[in-house]
C-alpha cells in the first residue's frame, strides 16, 4: 500500500504496476500486502493498473485448483518481505499468506 488508494502489484507477469484502487472498494475492501486481486491493465499506460477485484481466501485457492494461477505461486506460506534467509532457496516462488481453511467445506 502506498497511501491516497494506490498500491504496488506484482503481476503473474513479472512486471511491477503502480495499481489505482477504484471508489466502489476505496475504505471498503481492505488490501493487505500478499492478498490476489484482479487489475485491469491500461491500453495507454503499461505500469499503471486499476484493483478492481479482491479474491478471498478460498476464492484465490479455487483460482489455484482450476489452474488460472501460476504454479510457482504458492499459497498459506506466508509473505517474505526480507527476502531468503541465509541458506535458504527461494526459487520463482511467490509466497502468499492465507488462513488455513480447507475449501472442500464450502
């Protein structure tokens, strides 16, 4: 989050959009750093995004199961902000932290 209802996304991509959070979810639907949210991409603007959609945890994990994520994207391992530790693999993995709920029981 970056204040005034921008943030920064990384996108399946690779790239790194600055992303605008439209008025509809604006102090509505909270974003946390690690939640999969749905950008629209700009036809004129290529590192600028619009947030137009949230995913819930078991959303993002039925997102996953029907193959529309990444499998590098790694869902419940919490998010790595200081990077590896020292001897540690990190990989291409995203890391995205969930609570641990099982979606077989919605």
């Amino acid at each position: 989050m970056l204040g005034n209802g921008r943030c920064e996304a990384t996108c399946v991509d690779g790239t790194r959009r600055l992303c605008h959070i439209r008025g509809k979810m604006h102090k509505k639907v909270w974003i946390a750093a690690g939640d999969i949210v749905l950008v629209g991409l700009r036809d004129y603007q290529d590192d600028k995004a619009d947030v137009i959609l949230k995913y819930m945890n078991d959303e993002a994990r039925l997102l996953k199961a029907y193959g529309e994520l990444p499998e590098t994207l790694r869902l419940n391992e919490g998010v790595d902000v200081d990077g590896p530790e020292e001897g540690e693999e990190n990989g291409d993995y995203n890391y995205i932290q969930f609570e641990d709920e099982d979606i077989d029981k919605i």
